[in-house]
C-alpha cells in the first residue's frame, strides 16, 4: 500500500513543485515582458515556447501521446504590435500567465504531500526540547498523548494528501495545461498547410534538379554515344557511294561496317530510351519488370510481390528506377549475401521495401563519397519527391540497411 502511495504521489509532488519553480520564474519576468515584449520579438516567442513545454510535460506526466505544439509566432520587427496581436500562437500562450494564481496553493499541497510525514516524526520524537512550539494537525503539543495522537492522525492525513490529492490537483493542472493550451483547429490547418506548402517546394525544386540533370545525361549520352555513331554512319556510306564505281569491294566493306554502326547505334538509342521509360514496363508490368531485375541480379533476391491494381506510368517507373538502383548499389558496395524485395498496394499506396544483410552505412548524399556512394540514393530520393512520394533510408553500421519508398497512387 505505501508502496503504490509513493509511486502515486512523488511523481505528482515533482510535477508540482516544477510547476511552481517555472510559475515563479514567469511572475519574475512578467513586468520585463510588459515593458519590452512588444519590442523583442524573441521574448514573445519565448512564451509560445514555454507554452509547447507546458504541454508536453503535461501529456507526459499524463501518460498520453504527446500533444500538437502550438505553431512558431509569426515573423515580425521590432515594435510590430499589429501583427503580435494577429499572432494567435501568441495570444494562446498568454494563458500561461495564469500559472503564477495557483502556484500557491499547488505548492502547499505539493509540500505537505512531501514532508507531512517526516515533519509528523521529527514533532512526535522532539516535542519535549520546547514544548508547546512544536504543531502537529495545527495544535501545539504539551503532552506525549497529544503527540502520539496528532502526530499519527498527521501522519494518516499526509498520506492521503500525497496519495490521492495530490495526484487529484496534479492531473486536474496537466490536464487544464492541454486544454488551455491547445492550438486551434484552425491553427493546426494552417500550420499544416503551411508545411505541405514547404514540402512541395522542396519536393518541386528537387524534381526541376533532377530534371535537369536528367536531360543533361541524355543529351550527353545521344552527344557522346548515338549522335558520333550516326555521324560515323553517314561519313561511312558517303565514301562508298563515291568508290561504288571505282571499287565495288571496299565500298562493300564499307557499307557492311555502316550497318554494323546502325546496329550498334540502334542499341545505344534503345538504352537511352530505356533510362526514360524501360519498355519492360509496358511489356510485363511493374510485377514482370521487378521480377526481371530480381532475375538478373547476382545475388540472392527474395521476391515478394502483393496485389498491386491500377498503378499509374510515373509510380512505375518510379518503383522500377528504385528497385534497380537499390540492387546496382547493394551488388556493388554492400558486400551483402541476400537480398529481400518487398512490392505490394497499401490502400491508395505503393509500397515498395529492399533490405540487404551487407555492412550498412549507406547515405544519402549529393556527391559520392570516396567509395562512390551516395549520390544514387541521392537521385532515388529527388525521383520519388518528385511524385510526392516519400522515402525513408536504415542502415546502421554492421546493417542491415532498408530503403522503404510510399508512392501515393491516387
């Protein structure tokens, strides 16, 4: 019994009494923050701040999931009184300054949950050095009787203040904090649209770099490859047609080495082609085309393929790129000995998982490291952004290490 007592009432005694420590601290910057508040900005954003703590001890000491903080205060300059009072963070956050009326009595209850009892002991053993000035329950004691008495009736009465009372006005001020502080729904919208805004312009500004960067190696690849092959081609069939008189045999030899050119030049084309869109993809599907990948790797994959329904062009090529990329990375850097493959339809999602059991570490990166690693993830990060879609990397030293991808399909 004394046993649940205690774990009942020190955590909520602690709760109180920190409670009282920031209420004394707020009351003592309270004149400050009238006087120059309106002038920093930083002081207002301080108690929006104090605010979000308040909340989250508060949805800690309740044991309940931590709760939505209020959004940061609206920038604004020094002296910029019109948009502080548009600020509704802020003017949720001045509910804080009710902390400092109850700091008193939470105190009293905190306290006397605590030292009731040592303090009804230490009366009860030293009545006798001054007699008449030691109180217990309130009454000073003159005789062993009163002593005894009071003092256990003290005693009964600390532990009920520190078992249930306590508790009681603990959750009572933790759960008034949720309440009081809580951001509005329209706050919460906001804030939330506010992000999702930020999100797109990142995910946007990181699709336009791959884009880009896309383009650049195609047009590099048809420059250096496909385009020399065809200037080749065209040189070759200009000179035989000006021996064709002259020497039918070398011009024959000739325009077989212009066909070996077109072929091989056809070859070149068709891999740049695949890089944009793999005509696997329209041939077998996204469930064929992973299958096909998992086929072709040197390693061990273990395969995995859910229901996936009606998945649009830009996700499939999307999941494709990441499959292949993810196993080209693990072959060549993650010395690993297997590979796990999962693809399924999750609702209006695809999700995609491949883990390997190599030696982890991988990152992602812009730039390769010294190992040539990194900047692949890189580019599977920026191509699933860009259908906003969302990927997430593990991969602890000693792995393993998963690549999870969600790309939505609605």
């Amino acid at each position: 019994m004394l046993t649940k007592i205690l774990s009942r009432g020190g955590p909520a005694a602690g709760y109180l009494v920190i409670r009282y420590l920031k209420a004394v601290t707020l009351l003592a910057a309270i004149p400050i923050s009238l006087i120059l508040g309106w002038l920093i900005p930083g002081a207002t954003a301080g108690l929006v701040r104090l605010a979000n703590s308040e909340r989250y001890r508060a949805a800690r000491y309740l044991g309940v999931p931590q709760a939505e903080p209020l959004p940061p205060t609206l920038p604004r300059q020094a002296g910029d009184i019109a948009t502080l009072f548009r600020d509704n963070s802020f003017k949720r956050s001045l509910r804080c300054l009710l902390m400092p009326v109850v700091m008193i009595p939470e105190l009293v209850i905190a306290v006397f949950a605590i030292m009731g009892v040592p303090a009804s002991v230490l009366a009860m053993a030293l009545w006798k050095l001054d007699p008449g000035n030691f109180t217990l329950m309130g009454v000073g004691v003159d005789s062993w009787f009163e002593a005894i008495t009071n003092g256990l009736a003290q005693i009964v009465v600390s532990l009920l203040v520190l078992g249930w009372v306590a508790p009681a006005v603990a959750r009572g001020h933790a759960r008034a904090v949720l309440s009081l502080l809580a951001p509005s729904a329209e706050q919460l919208e906001t804030a939330r649209l506010a992000q999702r805004v930020e999100e797109l312009t990142k995910s946007r500004a990181g699709a336009v770099d791959s884009h880009g960067a896309e383009l650049r190696r195609i047009e590099r690849d048809l420059h250096d490859g496909t385009q020399a092959q065809l200037v080749s081609l065209a040189m070759r069939i200009g000179v035989a047609k000006q021996l064709m008189a002259e020497d039918p045999e070398k011009a024959a030899k000739l325009l077989d080495d212009a066909r070996d050119g077109a072929e091989q030049a056809m070859t070149e084309l068709r891999g740049v082609l695949r890089t944009m869109y793999p005509p696997i993809l329209a041939d077998r599907g996204l469930a064929g085309a992973v299958s096909a990948l998992a086929a072709r790797c040197p390693l061990p994959v273990d395969l995995r393929i859910g229901e996936l329904g009606d998945v649009p062009a830009a996700v499939e090529a999307a999941a494709y790129f990441v499959v292949a990329e993810s196993l080209t990375n693990i072959t060549k850097h993650s010395a690993a000995g297997h590979v796990d493959v999962q693809l399924e339809r999750r609702g209006s999602e695809l999700y995609l998982a491949v883990t390997d059991d190599g030696i982890g570490g991988a990152r992602i990166s812009e730039q390769s490291d010294l190992l040539g690693r990194g900047s692949g993830l890189h580019g599977m990060l920026h191509r699933v952004h860009a259908i906003d879609g969302h990927m997430e990397l593990q991969s602890p030293i000693g792995g393993p290490t998963t690549v999870e991808v969600i790309l939505p399909c609605g």
